[in-house]
C-alpha cells in the first residue's frame, strides 16, 4: 500500500529516483545521520534534565513516550518491510560505503525490528522535539528543522522507508504533541507539582512583605 502510495505522488519509488546520486561519501553522511539519531535520545534526556527545569524534562520525555507507543502500535497494526527488502531485486546501485557505514550498518542490522516502517519514528523523534524547542529554546528550532529535514532524506536514501513513512510522521507528531499535554493536563501528579509551586510562591511573596 506504501509503495502504492509513493508511486502515486511520484510516479515511481523515491529510492528508485535516488539511485542516480549514489555514491560511498553520500552514503557515509546519511549513515551518520541515522546512527545520530541513537545518540541525540540520551543527550537531549540528560540536557533537559540538567539544565531545565523539571516540568519541562518531563513534558518531553512523557511525549516521547506517548509517539513511540503510537508508533509501536502501528507497528502491530500495519506491519510492513521497507523498500530496501521489499524491492531487494529491483535495485541497480548497493548503498556501498566505507568503513563508517559498515560500522552503523552492523549495529543496526542487530538491532531494529523487521516490520517498523509507519511512521518513521526516526523523522517523527526530532520533529516532536522541534515542537519543543519551539516553546522552549527558540534559537534551536530552525537547525532541528534542518535536522529533520536531513532525516527525512536520510530514510528515503538508506531505503529503511517510503515517502509515505515520513508523511505519516507528520501526522504522528502533532497529534501526540496534543495527546501528551491532554494526559499531562489530568495527570494529578501534575496539579500537585503546580499547586506546591504555586503555594511556595505565595509563602516567598508572603515573606518579602
């Protein structure tokens, strides 16, 4: 259906129109954007947690949380291989590297799951933090974009998934941007944690008088 759809926008396989503009250094930096993406979690958690406030460390981690079991449930309900397994023999170009890309080819090959290809977890990551960078560190917002926009490519060209993929991100994200702060919103952690600053305000406002 995927590929369907793909065709349908494109008129034929976005991997097939990349295979012109193969070569080992191009797949050397897409591969590095994509192992990035296995590094950038635990940075971002420690970041936040070190030189954020609280709240907003958890706003983030819960939203991550909150697409990555959107996306783990798509995953169940719509399995499907990516285009490089599924048109394995329809390729003229391998995606060859050097050592770089055998490096992360080995450590991703023993590590993703076969059937993970709606959405695209690894556009949908960095764009949900985009959103947050958006209301939070402004300055940052345009290169996670680009960012984003580099995954989005990166995905295509690794032939990890189709166009289709990476749109349906684009739906994901926004949707569990809203979800997270509705689940948060009646979280009655939440109200407590707001009720006790709110308290300790009132004591510091207090006691200045």
């Amino acid at each position: 259906l995927r590929s369907k759809c793909d065709a349908a926008l494109l008129g034929s396989q976005p991997s097939f129109l990349l295979e012109k503009w193969i070569n080992p250094w191009a797949t050397d930096f897409f591969n590095l954007v994509y192992f990035s993406y296995v590094l950038s979690l635990p940075v971002v958690a420690v970041w936040l947690y070190l030189f954020r406030e609280k709240a907003v460390f958890r706003r983030v981690m819960m939203g991550y949380l909150t697409l990555m079991l959107m996306g783990v449930a798509s995953y169940l309900c719509m399995p499907a291989i990516g285009p490089g397994a599924f048109f394995a023999n329809h390729y003229t170009h391998d995606l060859s590297g050097h050592a770089v890309s055998c490096g992360v080819e080995y450590i991703i090959s023993n590590g993703r799951v076969a059937y993970d290809c709606f959405p695209s977890l690894h556009v949908g990551i960095p764009l949900l933090l985009c959103l947050y960078l958006r209301d939070y560190q402004r300055k940052m917002f345009v290169p996670a974009l680009l960012y984003v926009l580099a995954m989005s490519l990166t995905v295509i060209y690794l032939r990890y998934h189709y166009l289709a993929d990476v749109l349906a991100a684009y739906i994901y994200v926004p949707a569990a941007y809203w979800l997270n702060d509705l689940m948060l919103s009646h979280w009655p952690g939440e109200r407590i944690i707001s009720s006790a600053k709110a308290d300790k305000k009132n004591i510091i406002l207090t006691d200045s008088e």
